[in-house]
C-alpha cells in the first residue's frame, strides 16, 4: 500500500492484524460467493438467455424478450414465482412504495414489525410530511412494532398484529440505526408467526443491501414480496439505475399494475440501452457482494484494532453489507468521510460536506466517488449529524480497493488530528 499511499505505519501494521483476524470470515463469505455464483449462472441457463436478450426495445416495449427473460432470471435466483426488474424504478424507495402502493388498499392495515422504516420511506408511508399522497393519505392504516431491548423480533406481539393486518412490512437491513440486520432465518420466523395466526397476511421485505449475502434469500424463507435496487447489491455495480420487485406471481402482478397502469403491467415498458448492464450486473453481483462483505469485516477487525466501537462486530454472521463505526464525534465522523472519498476511483478530490438531502430529517454527510451516482454497491459511507455520530460503511467493487479506502479514512483521522497513534 506505501508503494500509492501515505499512510501512517501503526495503520499499516493494523491493517495487517485485522487481516489475520478474518481470515475464518473470509473463508465463510467465499463458500457463499461460491454458491451464489453458481446459481446465478444456473438461472440464466434455465432461462435461455441468448445475445437476443440483451437488446432493447423502444416505444411500447411490447414482447420485449429481454424485459421477460431478466424478471425469469431473477425470480430463479430469488425462489420466487415472479419478478419485475425494470430500469424505471429511480431508487428502491420507488420500489419499495410501488409494492406497498400495489398490495394495500384504503382502510387496510400495514404493520412495521422491525420499528421505525429507513428515513426515506417515513414520507411515503405518511409518517413524517404531509400532502405527499402518502399510503394513510389514501386511508392506509399504519402500525408499528418496535424490535425487543436486544433487537430481535417481537413475535408475541407479531402474531397478534397479524391478526388483523393486510401487510407485515419487515426491514431486513438497520438502517440508520445500531440495532442488528436481520438475519433470512430470522425473516422466515417472523413470517411463520404471523402466518400461523393469518395465512393471508402479506409478508413484505425491504431486502436493500441483503441480497446475495447468504445462500437464501428471504421468498425463500416465507416472504410473500420483496423489493430493492440495482444499484445495489444485485446490480453488481453495473446496472446504472433500476430496481426490483420479486415474490408471489399475483403480487408482483398488482405492483406492475401500480408501476404501469391496470390492464397493462409488465407488458409494456421499452428497455432502451438498460438491458445488457442489468444482465450483467447480476451475473456478477455474487462476486462484487463477496467483495463488499469482506471490507466491511476487514473494517470492523480494523477500526476495532484502533479502539471504536463497531457493529456488527468482524466474526459475527453477515446477512447485508453495512457496517457501522461509532466515531465518538461529528468532526471525527466527517474526517471518516472525508478519507473514504479520498478512497474512491471517481472524485476522490472532493471533499464531502453535510447537507439537507431530501428524505431525510437531519442534515446528511456522505462520501461517494461512483461510477453510478448513489450506487452503495461501491465503496461508500454516509451518516446523519446526529448522536451517536455512527457512520454506516457499505460497499466496496473489490476487496483490495475497499481496504485501501477503510485504511485512508483513518489516515485522515490522524492527518486532521483527530486520532493519535503510537510509533
């Protein structure tokens, strides 16, 4: 590493500690890497992609092949009935509100069963805002259900509210929060105790940052529907923008209609030039998800060497890529920031500052030099300015220029005199 960068050399011999310490953890992410590669491959077979597939359509997109063939592909990985993977979703926000706005009806009932949803979805949902054409807006009821003291699930409570809920919203990532993610056994116990006190109960997961972090997936657990973005994990760091929407054929249906309009659904909608990046994202999405889940390890050995606080904790079990550091400060968590940019491939002069990003109720910092605006499949991290000043890191194309950037950001520490290091 001192062959491009100049880092400190207590940095450097940390860095090398921490390597030693995941080395059980690395050989766990590479069985999994391994075998979400193979049934990545093994989907595209069963579907017959050919290069036919990978051209687009304008207008109408009617009998758009590769349209067809990428929701196949994806419904296989995923153990689902159906898929709609489409360039039009702008976030998986825009994915997430599709399906809600899809599956729910005026009077109906959505419980959140992991507490409060990622910041951008409260203005969806009605919780925060007002005038947006929220779901309670349009008369959806809302309930919540916060995780125990230890941030598992209340199933006792789950099971109750399942009784008279049209929707049990999971968030299988934390979130700005520390409390864990959950794991897809976990989804599929939340989804077993809810199911056995309704088994019409839709059982909805925000799977952001999860996929292709463990063998299974979470419509292979129980989960009725589940969406996220490309330009996260499943779109391998080459999708350029989408989303996605996979679970039960008849859910998926009434969430093409929400995207499109009744009567059409997935039937029309042209795939421009889109369809050859999300092809290929997600054939390589197991091997760049491997990628980020071993930084964000490397990370947490690494700044835990250094003596913050980290979660989760660098041997404890994966199941998204996030990795949150406890930086103590709000100028020890911009210094964070500020050396992770210097990390990246794309604007890595940039200095990055807080702001009011839209979505959100507290300014926002975040560091991302990406080939895609936005994409946290790519070496990122972000917080909000608030305590306890907790900085979320996620990402990371390949391993090698991860750890470089986790390294550089604590070399900004120590350049900003921020964190003090023995010789």
């Amino acid at each position: 590493m001192t062959d491009f960068f100049d880092i400190h050399p207590r940095l450097l011999e940390l860095s090398r500690q921490a390597e030693q310490l995941c080395v059980p953890a690395f050989a766990r992410i590479a069985e999994v890497e391994e075998y979400n590669g193979q049934k990545v491959l093994a989907a595209f077979r069963s579907a017959g992609i050919s290069e036919a597939h990978l051209k687009g359509t304008t207008g109408y997109g009617y009998d758009d092949r590769g349209r067809e063939g990428l929701d196949a592909v994806y419904a296989a990985i995923f153990g689902a009935e159906d898929a709609l993977v489409r360039h039009t979703f702008v976030s998986g926000t825009h994915a997430l509100a599709t399906a809600l706005f899809g599956i729910l009806r005026p009077g109906e009932l959505m419980v959140s069963v992991t507490g409060a949803p990622y910041d951008t979805l409260e203005e969806t949902i009605g919780i925060r805002g007002g005038g947006t054409g929220s779901l309670m807006e349009w008369g959806v009821r809302y309930r919540q259900i916060d995780l125990l003291p230890d941030g598992t699930p209340n199933h006792k409570a789950i099971a109750q509210a399942a009784r008279e809920a049209k929707v049990i919203y999971i968030q299988r990532s934390r979130g700005y929060s520390l409390r864990p993610s959950l794991t897809v056994e976990a989804i599929g116990q939340i989804a077993q105790a809810a199911k056995a006190e309704n088994p019409d109960v839709i059982v909805m997961v925000d799977n952001c940052y999860g996929e292709l972090v463990e063998k299974r997936e979470p419509t292979q657990a129980g989960a009725d529907l589940m969406a996220g973005s490309l330009i996260k994990n499943p779109g391998g760091g080459i999708a350029p923008t989408g989303g996605y929407i996979a679970g039960r054929k008849k859910l998926v249906e009434q969430c093409a209609y929400r995207l499109t309009c009744p009567g059409m659904g997935k039937e029309v909608g042209c795939t421009l030039d889109t369809l050859r990046g999300m092809y290929q994202g997600i054939f390589l999405a197991p091997a760049v998800v491997a990628a980020a889940v071993k930084t964000a390890v490397f990370a947490a050995a690494f700044y835990h060497l250094l003596g913050f606080a980290v979660n989760p904790a660098h041997d404890a079990p994966r199941t998204d890529i996030i990795q949150s550091v406890l930086t103590g400060s709000p100028e020890t968590l911009c210094a964070f920031c500020r050396g992770i940019q210097k990390g990246a491939p794309v604007d890595s002069f940039v200095t990055p500052m807080p702001w009011d990003m839209p979505g959100y109720d507290s300014q926002v910092i975040m560091a991302a030099g990406a080939f895609t605006m936005g994409a946290s499949i790519e070496l990122s991290a972000d917080a909000p300015l608030r305590e306890p000043y907790a900085v979320w890191l996620q990402g990371g194309l390949t391993y090698p220029t991860g750890k470089a950037g986790v390294v550089l950001s604590a070399q900004e520490m120590v350049d900003e005199g921020l964190l003090k290091l023995g010789e």
